[in-house]
C-alpha cells in the first residue's frame, strides 16, 4: 500500500501548471465582459474585435509554426469569432469566444508552455480591444 500511496502523494504535492495557469478564467478576464452584459457590439466594437481577431492570426502563424491544416482550422473558427459579433450579444459572444480559443489549443495540441505562449498572444491581440471596453 506504501508503493501505492507515495507515488500520489508526490503526485498531489508536485507543481500543476495547468492548474496555475488557469486558461478559462484568465481568457473570461481578457474579454472584459462582465456575465451580466447582454447587450450588442457597437459598430466601433466589432471593428475593434476585427482588428484583434487579425492580428490574433498572423500572431499564431508567425510564431506558433502551424500546419497547413492547423492554420485552415485556426482561420476557420476566428472567422467563425468575427461573424458571430453580429449576431451574438455580449455575454454569449464571450462564451464563444472561449470554446473557440479552447478548441484552437485542443487542436493544435499545445504543450504546458506552448499554451502559455498561446494565450500570450490572445493578450497582445486583444490588448487594445480590453483597453476600448475599459473606456
């Protein structure tokens, strides 16, 4: 039982960096939208969004190395992101925002610190459109 019990417990008592880096929360924190917020994007707002969601792209293929096929799927879902501002309210559009930053990391089967560097960039894109909201 000995055998069984230490190998856990080194388990438990390890760094968990998934746990630290906390991607869902963080990401909910970067859209800058609060729950209760169901209203539409402005005009201003979805450009805004457009611009980010561009830079995002060219961010991801410049320094993430995609493939062919990882960089269609990427596309595909932000320009998914992008079309769904007009048709999504705030709240609702932040909810997709996630699943589809999620599932761009699921796909592209980032490691611990390739997912850091991920979201590093999701910040650099969306940078200024957090700074618009806070305005």
């Amino acid at each position: 039982m000995k055998n069984d019990v230490k190998p856990y417990i080194e388990d438990n008592e390890g760094e968990d960096k998934w746990n630290e880096f906390q991607f869902e929360t963080s990401i909910y924190a970067l859209a800058g939208i609060g729950f209760e917020d169901t209203s539409n994007f402005s005009s201003a707002e979805i450009m805004q969004i457009n611009g980010a969601i561009n830079n995002l792209k060219g961010l991801i293929s410049e320094h993430l190395n995609p493939t062919s096929q990882q960089l269609e799927f990427v596309n595909h879902r932000l320009n998914y992101l992008v079309e769904s501002t007009t048709r999504l309210n705030k709240f609702d559009w932040t909810n997709t925002f996630v699943s589809i930053l999620i599932s761009i990391a699921i796909n592209m089967c980032f490691d611990t610190e390739t997912g850091k560097a991920f979201f590093n960039l999701i910040k650099q894109a969306f940078n200024s459109f957090e700074n618009f909201l806070n305005n």
